[in-house]
C-alpha cells in the first residue's frame, strides 16, 4: 500500500457541487486540501435543472429549511461573481424569476393554499390571473387558470457550475485524485484518512464525506456515522428552442399536472430543460418510455408548442435525500469525520451556503447559525451523538410527499 507523502488538512470524499464547493473554499480559507471522485464534476448536477426555488419549492413543515434556502438564494449572485472571477467561466446564472400556474380548480385550490403559506412566511409571490399569466408568457396553454408570479426564484446551469467549481478548486490549489475512494481509514477512534481503489491511503487532520446518494456505503464508516441518506431518482429531458422561436419562455414555467409536478427551465443558449420524475427505486438510472412521456405529456399540456422543438437528450440522475429532506452538515460522532450530503432537490440551490458553512467547520469545529438545525447528527443514536441535535420540531418533521425537483 502506497502512503501520500504529505498528509492534507482536508481529504473531501466526493466531487460533486457538494464536494466541489466544500474543497474550494476550504483552500480558500488557507486548508491544504485533497478531493478524491473518479469523476469530478458528475453526479446529480449532470441531470439537474437548476432551479434556485427557495419561495415556489416552499412546503408545509418545511419552514426551518426555507431559512437555508433564502440564505443560500441571497448569496448567489455574488457567489456566482467570485466563482466566475476565480473560474474564468459562465455558469449561467440568470435572474429570470418563475411562474408556476395551474391548469384545473384542484391546481388552482393548491396554488393558492401555496401562495398563503408564502405570504404567511414573508415571502414575495403574486397572484395572477389566468390571462396575466398568459400576457407575461405568451406560449402558455389557454386553458391555465391563474398563477403565482415569483420573481426572487432564479436559475443557474448546474453543469456549468459544477465545471466552474472543478477549476476553481485547481486554481485554489486543491489536489484531485481522480479515483474512487475504497474504504475510510479510522486510527485511535478517529477518522485519518482513506484508502483509494488503487491503493493509495491519503491521511488527513479531517475528512469530508460528501458522496452524494452513495454516501452511505462508503467502507470502513462505524454504523453510527452512516449517513441516513437514500437516492431519489429523477427523469429529465433537453430541448433546443432554435433561434426562429425565441423567446420561447421568458422564466421558468412550472404547474402541478394531474398531481405530477413538472417544470419548463429555459436557458439563454436555447435549452429547455422539462424536468423531473420522483422515483424511489434505489441506484437505477434508466430512462424509461413511461417517465419520457409522461413528461412530454405534462409539459405538453402546460405549453402545447413544445412537440415542435428538438428532442436533444433525456437523462436520470440521483438525488442524494435525507430522511426530513435537508442537507446534513458538519461533525459527526466519528472524531474528524464531517458529512456534508443529503441536499435532495435543493442541493444547486444550496450550493453557495454549504462551501460557507463547511468551511467555518473546517476552520472552527463549529456549525455557524445559518447551518445549525442541520447538524449530521441529528438523526443519529443518542449515545453517539457528539452534541444534541437542535430542538426545532421542524428538522426531524417527516418527508414531505411532495418531491418535486
Ligand atoms: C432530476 C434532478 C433535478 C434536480 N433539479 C434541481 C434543481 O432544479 N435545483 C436544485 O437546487 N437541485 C436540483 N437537484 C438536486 C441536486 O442536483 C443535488 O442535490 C446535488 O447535485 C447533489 O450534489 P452532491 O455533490 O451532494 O451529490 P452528487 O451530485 O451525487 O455527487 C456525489 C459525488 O460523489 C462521488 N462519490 C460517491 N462515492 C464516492 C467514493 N466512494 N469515492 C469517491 N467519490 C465518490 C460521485 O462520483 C459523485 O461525483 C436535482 C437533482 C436531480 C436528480
């Protein structure tokens, strides 16, 4: 077995945004740090939409993580600024707002228990009829009877992001070792490194578990650590909108069809992303026929001018859910050993404030307050738990049934 010569700070197990984000501002903060993923800059941002949905992703019993939501949203553009400086890369951050309509008097009754819940949580959203709906996007269906118009919810291009961060992380002096880890190292109780699948042990004062829907199955976790973390499959579909049919949205368009949530996600180069199918069907990432139509369905309902646009590419990915759907963040029980996973459908949008609260971790050992009710314990045996978890009612509250990015 080859030992690194020189021990990081830092070790993250894990380059996807969550992992990305964690390493690049942990060298930002003068940590010497290694990420180890076989691919870095895959994962779930490969597929995902990038919707930045803090207010229209707002659900009952959710309240405590609307507050990590808004703060991650309200960094955005000046995250999107610094990552872009340091990148020399686009992300395709837009600040286009979404428009989430309904299509029947059952949609319309959910829309409005919607919009008073977000008046009730001092959001901004404004009710709009059917026909203002259709003046502000003029390819809606006739039939949508009323919308919600949102203008704080933005968009970003995951896979952008993601490739952004990698070479944010390079300039920043991060090492990544393109390979998958094997097994973590535990030594006196304490976490200290791990083994690569070519049998590289990298030893480190910390180590960040930031793999995403597998990271629970990483070898050698004490069964007290392993992260309650499942993945939710989601189905989505690209489009080209050609330049002779632009615009053809203006913001991002999304309604609840049949109870199925779908959503239209237009990009300033052309591509329309319809996305998501929920699917609890462990680590598959097969595109069926079924999940292929019913979004053509669903979207086609919602924007009958759809079927004229190229179909350029359909995909499934995996989001890595939580037992209450928030993130799962700093120390665990394991001495040295940090989580930072369990974003679910938020995980783009949560981008920005996870790099800031991982990195106060890594520099302090403590969560700040915009991470506190997340802690990585929280769901953990309490004889193992370092520190208690917090209090709110809201954290340990169960999944909502509502999934829809
Ligand atoms: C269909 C779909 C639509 C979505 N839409 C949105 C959206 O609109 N807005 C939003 O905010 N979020 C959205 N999300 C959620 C978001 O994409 C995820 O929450 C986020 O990408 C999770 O990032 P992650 O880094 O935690 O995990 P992942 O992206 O899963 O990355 C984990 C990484 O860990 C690596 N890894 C795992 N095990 C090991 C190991 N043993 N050794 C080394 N590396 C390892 C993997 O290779 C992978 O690169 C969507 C997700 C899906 C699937």
């Amino acid at each position: 077995m080859r030992i690194s010569a020189n021990g990081s700070d830092v070790l993250v197990v894990g380059g996807g945004i969550i992992g990305l984000v964690t390493a690049w501002r942990s060298a930002l903060h003068g940590l010497s740090t290694t990420l180890a993923d076989p691919d870095p800059g895959g994962g779930a941002a490969r597929v995902a939409a990038g919707m930045l949905a803090a207010v229209t992703e707002l659900h009952h019993g959710e309240q405590t993580l609307l507050g990590l939501n808004l703060a991650s949203a309200a960094r955005y553009p000046a995250f999107v600024a610094e990552l872009e400086e340091a990148s020399g890369q686009e992300t395709g951050f837009r600040a286009c707002g979404t428009l989430s309509v309904a299509l029947d008097s059952d949609d319309r009754a959910h829309l409005r228990e919607l919009h008073a819940l977000q008046q009730r949580s001092g959001l901004e959203s404004e009710w709009l009829s059917g026909r203002e709906c259709r003046r502000l996007e003029p390819m809606l269906a006739p039939g949508v009877r009323g919308g919600l118009r949102v203008d704080g919810d933005h968009q970003v291009d995951p896979r952008r992001l993601a490739s952004a961060l990698v070479t944010a992380c390079e300039r920043a002096g991060v090492v990544l070792r393109r390979e998958r880890v094997q097994r973590l190292s535990v030594t006196g109780g304490r976490a200290t490194g791990a083994a690569l699948r070519d049998g590289t042990e990298l030893t480190a004062g910390q180590v960040v578990l930031a793999g995403g829907s597998l990271s629970g199955r990483l070898a050698g976790l004490p069964d007290a650590v392993v992260p309650p973390v499942r993945p939710v499959k989601g189905q989505v579909l690209r489009l080209t909108v050609p330049p002779a049919y632009a615009p053809f949205l203006s913001r991002t368009v999304r309604a609840v069809v049949r109870g199925s949530h779908v959503y239209l996600v237009p990009r300033a180069n052309g591509e329309l992303v319809v996305g998501a199918t929920t699917e609890e069907l462990g680590w598959d990432t097969t595109v069926t026929a079924g999940g292929v139509y019913e979004l053509l369905r669903d979207a086609h309902e919602l924007v009958p001018g759809i079927t004229e646009l190229p179909l350029t590419e359909t995909g499934a990915g995996l989001r890595p859910a939580s037992p209450d759907n928030a993130p799962l963040l700093g120390p665990t029980a394991l001495p040295g050993l940090h989580l930072a996973t369990g974003h679910h459908r938020n995980g783009v949008l949560l981008t920005p404030v996870t790099g800031d609260v991982m990195a106060h971790v890594l520099t302090t050992g403590e969560l700040p307050e915009p991470g506190r009710p997340f802690s990585a314990q929280r769901f953990a045996p309490a004889a193992s738990q370092e520190h208690p978890p917090h209090p709110s009612s809201e954290d340990t509250a169960p999944a909502s049934q509502e999934q829809p990015v």
